[in-house]
C-alpha cells in the first residue's frame, strides 16, 4: 500500500488566498463546562485588540507553513509547485453562451498567452445553488488545470484570466482552486 500525502487547498474569495482552515469540536464533559462558564476580568479592549491581532497572525503564519510542509516530501524528479484549477460555468441567462468556438477564441486570447508552457481543458458539468429561490442550476463547464511556473506574478495572471471571463461571458463568478502538489514532467 501506499503512502498518503496531505496536499492543502486554498481558496480563493477575490482577494486573498489562505489555506482552508479546519474547526474541531470542543471537547465534552465537566471540565469543559467550567471553561465555557469561568468568568474573568477582561482585559482592556486595546490590550484585546492587539492580543487578538498578534494571535490571527501567528495562527496565519502556522496555518501557512503547515501548508508548505507536505510539498518538501516531494521524492524523485518530482518538485514543490501550485496547481491551479479554474471552473468556467458556459451558460449566459439560462443557455449555452459560450460556444466552443467562443471558448477556442477566448483560450488563444486570453488564458494561452499568459500560461504558454502548458495547461489541461477538461469537459465538465457543473451545478450550484443559485442565491435566489435556492434551486440547483446545472450547467456544461470548462475545468482548466495549469501547473503554475512559480513566476511572482503567477496569482495576477489568473486573476486576469478570470476577470476577462467574468467581463467578455457576463459571468458573476469563476472558482478557482489552489493546491500544493509534487510535480514532475
């Protein structure tokens, strides 16, 4: 059998990119309790704002370390790398309106000459629950998966990408998935 690497997701909300962060569940019992209901004298509300801005980084900078770490366990010829995988739905107002032809052109104008060394298209279909009513929309997608090349504008590039989507299909959004991988070619 065998062995299982750990490969963090991040997660992209527009702006920033983080590792998802995983809750776990408050222990049960008595002594649990008496944490929950101990009262305390507060400290200052600056002296609290300044310990919790101290605690959100160093919880940021673990989280983020953490995440690198499995990627030095690549063996081989395999070495560190993102691998980004962008999710374009195809459908405008309930129809198809990205055809393949509007997706070949906006592949050779837009994704092809910002990641030329390579990338994976896939067919897919997608669905999500729209904001209103709460039904499920289904729809044909396009899965793009690019080995990002490590360059320092790697993340403005897809950024790029995704908006020159948004704006040319009339798109609210495009998912992007981030993730920590061992690669090789």
């Amino acid at each position: 059998m065998g062995t299982a690497l750990f490969i963090p997701q991040l997660i992209s909300d527009g702006g920033s990119r983080l590792p998802a962060a995983v809750s776990t569940p408050e222990p049960e019992g008595a002594a649990a309790e008496a944490r929950r209901t101990h009262h305390r004298k507060r400290p200052s509300s600056a002296m609290g704002a300044a310990f919790i801005s101290v605690l959100s980084v160093a919880l940021v900078a673990a989280s983020v370390a953490r995440a690198q770490a499995p990627a030095s366990a690549c063996r081989g010829t395999q070495h560190p790398q993102i691998v980004a995988e962008l999710l374009f739905g195809r459908d405008i107002d309930k129809h198809l309106g990205v055809s393949e032809a509007a997706w070949a052109r906006f592949m050779a104008r837009e994704v092809t000459p910002r990641f030329p060394d390579g990338l994976t298209v896939t067919d897919a279909f997608g669905q999500w629950r729209a904001h209103r009513g709460g039904r499920i929309v289904r729809e044909p997608s396009k899965v793009v998966t690019i080995v990002l090349p490590g360059h320092q504008d790697d993340q403005s590039r897809l950024d790029a990408v995704v908006e020159a989507y948004k704006r040319q299909f009339h798109q609210r959004s495009v998912a992007v998935i981030e993730q920590f991988a061992c690669v090789s070619f």
